[in-house]
C-alpha cells in the first residue's frame, strides 16, 4: 500500500461536531470523520457520498472525545480487491499535534466503495464509503501525451530497441482507460511502457478516455530502430612522426615534434596517450615539442570508445644544441712552384697553390 506523509493542515483547536457540521454545509461536499478514545470504531464517519471533489476533514481531538491523547489515523485502503484504489489517503491526528488533531485535505471521488481504516496497530476501526454518480458534468477529453526511450545513434535511430511510455491525466472524472496503436494495428490498452524491437521505421498512436466517456483525439509519435552494431573489438591504429631540423649526423637541432595520430574504424577514437622518456601516460592533445638535449623515446598507445587499448609503440630520436655561430674568416694561403733560372725567374710556367681552412 503506499501512502502519504501525514498532512498537516490547518487547524481548530476550539469548537465542537456542530461546529464542522456547520463548515460541511457550507462546502459543496464536505466528509466528516471523528475520533475519540475508543478503538474499535470511528466516533463518526460518513457511508455514502456523491462522485466528484470532495473535503475530507479528519478530527481527533479534545473537541470530540479525546482526553487521552492517543493517535488515530484515517487510511483509504489501497489493496485489498473489490474497493476503488484511485484515492490515496493516510491522515495522522492526535490531540498533540501541531493542529491540534484537527486536519484536511482535497480528493476526487469516483463511484463504487471506498475502504477506510485506522492503521494503528491494535486498533480495529474500519468502515466502507459508498459513493454514487451524482450525473458529472464532465466534457473534457484527458490530457495525453507519449515519449520515446533508447540508445540513440549520431542520426537520431534508436540502436536494438525503443521504448513507447505514454501519460494521462484527467482532472475531472478521472482517466479510465488508455490505449495505443502500433504500426496500423488495432488500438490496444495501455498498460505499461511498450518496448519495440523490431528494426525499421514505427508509428505509435494513442489516446486516452475518462470515466466520463470522453475521449481525447488521438496522437502520434513516430521512429526508427535499427539494429546494433557488432561488438567493436579491434583496437584503434595509433602511428607517430617526428619533425625539425636534422644536422648531418639525423640528430635533431635544438628541437623535436612528436605528432600521433590514432584512426578507429569501430566504436571511434576515445584517448590518445603519450609517454616521454618513460614517465607516466598522460591524455596526447597537442604535438609534443622536446627541447632538451640527449637521446629520448616517447610511447604512444590509443584507446577507442568500446575500451579497447593499441599496444604501446615507441618513437626514438634525438635532440642535439644548436652549435655556435661562425664569425671567424678561414685561413688561407698561396705557393709558386715551377722550374726557375740563375735570375729566379720562372721558365715556361709556374704553378700557383691557394690553401684554406676553417675549423668551425
């Protein structure tokens, strides 16, 4: 049975039967129950109302016998079979309260019988409220609505199933029956969500009547399901490449940029990960520049959205400074060689040698 927190409402502290007899005719339906010391019956209790809005007022007090202080309650069964369960009920007085054991509340009454009781252990109060049509003046249609539920893909299709929930209301009489249309079919009563499966492209109708006979136009709600891709169990390509300016020996001078990239044909991409120089992963978003001298190595893996993780492969360079700028001219000398005469002078030819270096 589920119940409601105790309603605490206003309250009389003062005044007697007569005077809530008083309020209830001034209301257009007011039902009365009352309390006292005694705990096999209710005080008072109405047997028969009409169907509709209605005041429920619950009093456990001084005012109408209850000089002990014990607690009482007024319950609306829920449960057991052959009584209208539409009115949840559970009203908890006592001549201590905050108002004084003096309490209220709004319901909606529909025809058939009610059972109340009082759900203090020991106690034995019980009694049944008959309720009648009184001719409702109900013409409103219920409110209803439906939603669709699921695992969605990047183009808006529901992935193995969706799932069709619909809602009513009726603040008049009361909804009395919802029902749905699958695909054409002949309209159904609605129970509870209906899981569709079956992959292509739906439309569910439905509508909703009250216990007036009013039914609303009907609605629609259209979509697809197609069927769920195979597991995704392959991990993604993950390759590196590195970049700058080589001296002659492949080094790299001053600096190096280690650029991954991964490509996942499944479930995507999901992380790129880097490891330089054997430190811990990080999250790769941007090329890695490495500036500082010597021999280095970066790792690199990739994982995709179903979790699968590439082996670790690894990138090895390395970085040298950049070497002084040259600001020495070379050295460089000549010679004359060739056969000379008693004057030294040349005969025939003489040869001219230009030697340079340069050490930087």
């Amino acid at each position: 049975m589920v119940t409601i927190p105790a309603l605490i409402l206003s309250s009389v502290t003062a005044g007697a039967q007569t005077q809530i007899q008083l309020q209830a005719a001034q209301a257009d339906q007011v039902l009365v129950w009352t309390a006292d010391n005694g705990m096999t019956t209710y005080k008072s209790a109405p047997t028969t109302a009409t169907a509709g809005p209605a005041t429920i007022v619950f009093e456990n007090s001084a005012a109408t016998g209850n000089n002990t202080g014990m607690t009482h309650t007024l319950t609306f069964d829920t449960s057991t079979p052959g009584y209208n369960h539409d009115v949840t009920l559970n009203i908890i007085a006592s001549p201590f309260d905050a108002n004084g054991g003096r309490h209220e509340v709004q319901v909606n009454l529909t025809p058939g019988k009610y059972r109340f009781f009082c759900a203090i252990p020991g106690h034995m109060m019980v009694g049944e409220l008959v309720v009648t049509d009184g001719g409702s003046t109900d013409t409103t249609a219920p409110q209803v609505s439906a939603s669709v539920s699921g695992d969605k893909d990047a183009n808006g299709n529901y992935i193995g199933s969706a799932t069709v929930t619909v809602s009513a209301s009726d603040t008049e009489s009361g909804v009395d029956k919802v029902e749905y249309s699958l695909d054409g079919g002949a309209f159904a009563a609605y129970s509870a969500p209906v899981s569709v499966n079956q992959v292509g492209a739906h439309t569910a109708r439905y509508r909703a009547t009250d216990k007036a006979g009013n039914t609303s136009a009907v609605g629609s709600v259209a979509f697809t399901v197609v069927a769920p891709q195979e597991q995704d169990t392959t991990a993604p390509q993950v390759t590196a490449q590195v970049s700058g300016e080589k001296n002659s020996d492949g080094a790299y001078v001053n600096s190096a940029t280690v650029t991954v990239s991964a490509s996942d044909t499944g479930s995507g991409v999901d992380k790129v990960e880097y490891s330089l120089d054997g430190q811990p992963f990080a999250v790769y978003t941007n090329p890695l520049v490495v500036n500082q001298p010597g021999a280095h190595n970066v790792g690199y893996r990739a994982t995709d959205k179903a979790g699968n993780t590439s082996n670790v492969s690894t990138a090895t360079f390395t970085v040298v400074a950049p070497q002084p700028k040259d600001t020495t001219p070379p050295q460089v000398s000549a010679s004359v060689s060739g056969d000379k005469d008693a004057n030294g002078n040349y005969i025939g030819s003489a040869t001219v040698t230009v030697s340079a270096s340069d050490t930087e």
